[in-house]
C-alpha cells in the first residue's frame, strides 16, 4: 500500500514497512477569510479540528485540545476526508489536520483554503506490505537506496505471481515503479498478463498498445471519424483519409501562420 502512510509501532505490528522514503511534519489547514491571520497554535483558539479517524493527526488533536489552543475535534472515517474538506469551506469546523504534503494536495485549486502552519512531528514514510512479501518489500528497500544514491528519474519492474480470490489459478503480474525526485509518492503500475518475455519488454508492448488507444481517442474527438454516414466501407475509408488529410493539413498551418494569441490546441475549442 502506497498512501503516504506514517510508520508507527502499531501499524508494524500488523503490515511490513519499507525503509522510510520521505519525512513530513502535520499540516494545518483553515478557511482563510474566517481565520486569515494564524501564525501558532494559539490563534487557533475557539475552532473546531477536522480529522479523519485513526490518523496520526489525531496525536496533534488532542494535544492542541489539552493546551487549550482549540476548542473540539470533530471525527471523520477514513474515507470522510472530501466531507472533512466541504465542512471546512462551509464553516461547520474551524481547521483540518492531517500530514502536510497530503493536505496541500487535497486542497489544491480551493482558493478559499490554505495550510497556514505545519506542526512539527517528523513522521516517517513507507511502503506497506502483506506480512508474508518480504520479497517485494526487500526490492523495494533496494530502490530506495539507489534511488537515493542517484537522485534521478529511476524506473524499476518486477515480476510475480499472484491470483486473486476470483481467478481460477495465479497468473503473472509485472510491476513497474518510477521515481521522480522530489514527488511524494512513486508511480507504481501493475500489468497482469500470459506473456513470457522480459518485464521491461512485456511494459514496452503495452505502453505502445497504450499509444494507439489514445491516437483513436484522438481520431474520435479531433477528426470525427465515428460520423462516417457511406453506406460502403471503400466510401468511408476514402472519408476517413480525406478528413484526416484535411486536418493535418489544417493544423500544419495553423503552426505555420496563425497570430501566438489565438492558438489554440485542435479540439479544445
């Protein structure tokens, strides 16, 4: 599980963690026009803390609350977090509390909510794994540490079997995972397939497979070829061809002549 998940003895008793990879303090988020000067912990005084259940922001709740330095907290269940945040628009609680990187995203694009503070904890990051994946874990302990050896953009497959509750046996699933620095979490991808080849080339067939999907996302939106009304197939082939000719052509020189302040990508407009 990748969920920027704080490791704690608690959670270790249970799941097998990763080598930490980021460490981030608490973030503390407000509704800017209700609180728009909050500078500590005591100008959060008489407001209510929004947080979801069994969160390590819980600690930070409930010791603002024991200094005094707000008034409630209010508790959400884990996947509340959206009803959290609509409550915290609305008025109905004062504040949220939850790890900073991860609040910063979920208000992204609010322009009425701001993380005003950070509460400093220090809390570390990882990976979480089933108990008995030790193999993956320790793979990706290795990525970690080159990773932070290198600094660049790594891209890393593995390959295992695995089989669902549903399927009728274990089948092959390639895992890709690609780090970028300074991003919270990794990109993991999973692919289940029958082929044998190499993981790299196995991820290479599907991302050209990937390609071609979004050139007929493309033929479908920009060039309309879905509204092909011949009655022969040869007619709508010459039609399909005419109205992709015309609309290389047409964004050709559209590159070529048209005023930097009226361009536009073809099909956005």
């Amino acid at each position: 599980m990748i969920s920027g998940t704080t490791i704690t003895p608690e959670r270790a008793a249970v799941v097998k963690f990763s080598r930490p990879y980021l460490t981030f303090n608490q973030g503390i988020a407000v509704k800017r026009r209700i609180t728009p000067n909050v500078g500590s912990a005591a100008d959060l005084r008489g407001l209510t803390a929004g947080i979801q259940s069994g969160n390590t922001s819980d600690f930070v709740a409930r010791k603002f609350l024991a200094r005094g330095d707000i008034a409630g907290i209010r508790y959400y269940p884990y996947h509340g977090i959206a009803t959290a945040i609509d409550d915290l628009e609305a008025g109905r609680i004062g504040l949220i509390i939850k790890l900073f990187p991860v609040i910063s995203w979920l208000i992204k694009g609010k322009a009425d909510l701001a993380v005003v503070m950070q509460e400093p904890t220090h809390e570390h990051l990882g990976i979480a794994f089933a108990p008995n994946r030790a193999d993956l874990c320790d793979a990706v302990d290795a990525a970690i540490d080159e990773l932070r050896a290198s600094g660049e953009v790594r891209r890393f497959h593995a390959n295992f079997s695995y089989q669902a509750g549903s399927w009728i046996k274990p089948r092959r699933v390639i895992a890709k995972v690609e780090w970028h620095p300074g991003e919270l979490y990794p990109r993991v991808g999973f692919i289940v397939t029958n082929m044998s080849r190499p993981a790299e080339r196995v991820v290479a067939f599907y991302n050209k497979r990937g390609t071609c999907e979004q050139w007929i996302k493309e033929g479908k939106g920009a060039i309309k070829w879905t509204r092909l009304s011949c009655r022969t197939f040869a007619a709508n082939a010459v039609r399909l061809q005419l109205h992709a000719l015309a609309y290389n052509l047409g964004n050709f020189l559209r590159t070529l002549a048209t005023p930097e302040p009226i361009k536009i990508p073809w099909g956005s407009g």
